[in-house]
C-alpha cells in the first residue's frame, strides 16, 4: 500500500492514503473514461466504505479493502444513491458479510430502490437520524443533502475531523486522459458531467450553498479527480454554472427550439463569464471559443488544441486561446472544429458539448452546427 499526497505520477495498482485514515480504493478500469471511485474511512475499531461500487469492479474492490481492514470492522456502507456504479455489487458484499453486522447509510427516497437489488442489509435512513452519523470514536460524519444532484435522495458526506467532502457524483467528470488529482484543467470536464447528470441550476446552486459554511480541504468524487487543492475555485465553478434543463430550455421550457430569442446579457451566457472573453464579440467566435476550452477539460489541453490549430479558419495563441475567427463563417468554421474532434475522438468529444452548444446557439439566435442539428431533443433547433 502507498501514501502520497502529491500528483499524476503515482501507483495506483494498491489503494491510496489520501490523507491518514482515508484510502481510495479503486475501481483501476483502464478501459473507460468514466472512472468510479470508492473510499475507505478508518477510525479506530470502526471503517466506512463510500460507494462499494458495481458488479464489474467487485473483485477488485473487495481484495483493496480487506488489505487495509477485516471485514468486521466495516460498520457502514454509505450509498449517495441507487445507481448501479455504486451500488451493483451490493449482493456481492452482502454474500462477504454472511453474518457480520452493519449497516448501508442512505436517504430514506433510496433504500426505496437499493432493496431491488434483492439484499436485506438493516438500513440507517439519514433523513431520520439528524442527518449525522456518529462512529464509535466520537468522529461525526454529517450528511449534506443535495436532492436531484442526480437522484431525489441525493446527499454528500463531511467528515469533520478530516475536512474531507465525500461528494458522490457531484464535483465528478469524464475525461479522456484521467489524471488521480485534479488540475487547472479539471474545472471544464467537471462542467460536461454537471450539464447532462444535474437535472437543473438550481438543483446544484442549493447543493452549493451548502457547501458555505464548511471548511473543506478535499474533495473525493466518485467519478473523475479528486480535488485537493483550491477547494473553494472548483465549489465556486460549480455554483456559476448552468446545467441540466436551464440548458436545454433556457429560462422558458415552452421555447424550445425558438429561433428569435432576444441577444442575452453579458455575463449569463453558458458556463463561462464574458469577462473570459473580453476582445472577443458575441457570437462564433465565444461559442469556438467554449468549444475548445472544454475540450482541453474533456480531451486534454494537449490533444485539445493541437486538433483545433489544424481546423482551417481558427488561430490560437500559444497557451490554445483562440485569438480570431471570420465571424461570418462562424457556423462552418464550428461544424468543421467539431468534426475534427468527432473525427480524432470519436461522436463521445461533440457529446460533451452538446447541452452547453444548445443553451448557446439558442442564446445568440445562431443556427446549430449540422453535425448537432436534430440529435439533442426530438424538436428542430
Ligand atoms: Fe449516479
Ligand atoms: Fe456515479
């Protein structure tokens, strides 16, 4: 087993002490983009196991923790929500238990769910406990709720004696070249995951809120980086993004689709501030502009923009910051700097933009790239 603190390069083939009593623990999945993480909190005689994770990554999962603790010391199995990434293996630890005692800590709107994958572990309802777990030691876990972030029970963990945030799929991503902490980078990729799996702005600016009065020093999502540094930079992306619904509609949900939308005002485009952008007029140019920042958070700053300078019509300075396009061939220039990047990357790179280009082509009255037109709702853009 290893203990490092510090970046990228590391072991990951063994679970990781993040800070003392905190282990990541997997899943290793070198196949996909979507990494799932679970955790391991060990106090004294009692460990927490964070998202025990699905039926794919059981096996691999199960042999990391039993190198850290025996299985009688897991007291809690903590579910944000019902999802089989988290929690497919559940019969899988149930059989490994046989007789031990424990318990799964959720919202009451979950164990709804998780009883469907046929296990009769006793439950400790959260919204009926004071939202608070106590471990033996006296350390106090408290329960964040953070509803619809993306499941009616949804929650968060703080663990106050570490300051650490078990945030479930809040604050996660999907990334193409995935990195164990995140960086600079990792604010655009985490935006992609919040525009399809948040169901709205104000779902995820109440889960954000209260986040305020803790004093946070890491962040352990269960998918993408964990975030140790700059915690507020990263609360505060999230708290100013738009996400979900408010990108498909806009503010209106009965104006899908309108071409005549007013020009918006400066500062509530998309996910970013003008002020991002200033030198930049409104329209192609800031939408291009989006695209290739988020690719440097999906794809990688490296891939991101040495795919965008070989698209004819788009100049980037020497740090992938776009400098000019022709405004009038705007639409080609886009339709052509997505097809380079589905052509390299494949459909999945167009994907992660498709919510935040909507919410944009509808915002400055545009018309929407071909390679998107009719593949984001079932209504003509
Ligand atoms: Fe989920
Ligand atoms: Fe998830």
């Amino acid at each position: 087993m290893v203990a490092i603190e510090e970046y990228r390069e590391m072991d990951i083939s063994q679970p990781v002490e993040v800070v003392p009593g905190i282990w990541w623990i997997g899943a290793e999945d070198e196949d996909s983009h979507l990494k799932c993480h679970s955790y391991l909190l060990v106090d004294g005689e009692d460990a927490v196991l964070f998202e025990p994770g699905s039926l794919l990554h059981h096996q691999s999962i199960f042999q990391r923790v039993i190198k850290i603790v025996p299985l009688r010391k897991i007291r809690h199995i903590v579910l944000t929500h019902q999802d089989t990434d988290v929690c497919g293996s559940l019969p899988a630890w149930e059989m490994a238990f046989n007789s031990i005692p424990f318990h799964i800590v959720t919202h009451s709107r979950t164990v709804v769910f998780i009883k469907q994958y046929g296990i009769s572990f006793p439950i400790y309802p959260i919204d009926q406990m004071y939202w608070n777990l106590k471990l033996s030691s006296g350390r106090i876990l408290r329960f964040i709720f953070a509803p619809w972030c993306h499941s009616p029970g949804t929650f968060m963990t703080y663990d106050e004696k570490s300051r650490s945030l078990f945030s479930g799929d809040i604050f996660g991503a999907i990334t193409n070249k995935w990195s164990f902490y995140a960086d600079h980078f990792y604010v655009e990729a985490m935006r992609s995951f919040h525009d399809d799996y948040m169901a709205s702005t104000r779902h995820l600016q109440y889960a954000m809120s209260k986040l305020a009065p803790l004093s946070i020093d890491r962040i352990l999502p269960q998918h993408g980086s964990i975030i140790n540094r700059d915690v507020l930079h990263y609360i505060h992306a999230l708290s100013s993004s738009r996400c979900g619904i408010d990108l498909l509609c806009g503010d209106d949900p009965y104006r899908i689709g309108v071409k005549d939308v007013p020009l918006p005002v400066s500062g509530s485009l998309g996910n970013s501030t003008m002020a991002n952008y200033s030198g930049l007029p409104i329209g192609y140019r800031y939408i291009i502009a989006r695209v290739i920042e988020r690719e440097m958070g999906v794809l990688g700053k490296e891939d991101a923009t040495a795919t965008a300078r070989q698209v004819r019509g788009i100049h980037l300075d020497s740090e992938g910051n776009l400098i000019a396009i022709r405004e009038k061939d705007g639409k080609d220039i886009l339709n052509r700097l997505l097809s380079a990047y589905e052509k390299r990357f494949g459909f999945w790179a167009v994907f992660n933009c498709r919510l935040m280009l909507h919410n944009l082509i509808r915002e400055f009255g545009l018309k929407m790239p071909d390679i998107l037109d009719g593949k984001i709702t079932n209504e003509q853009s």
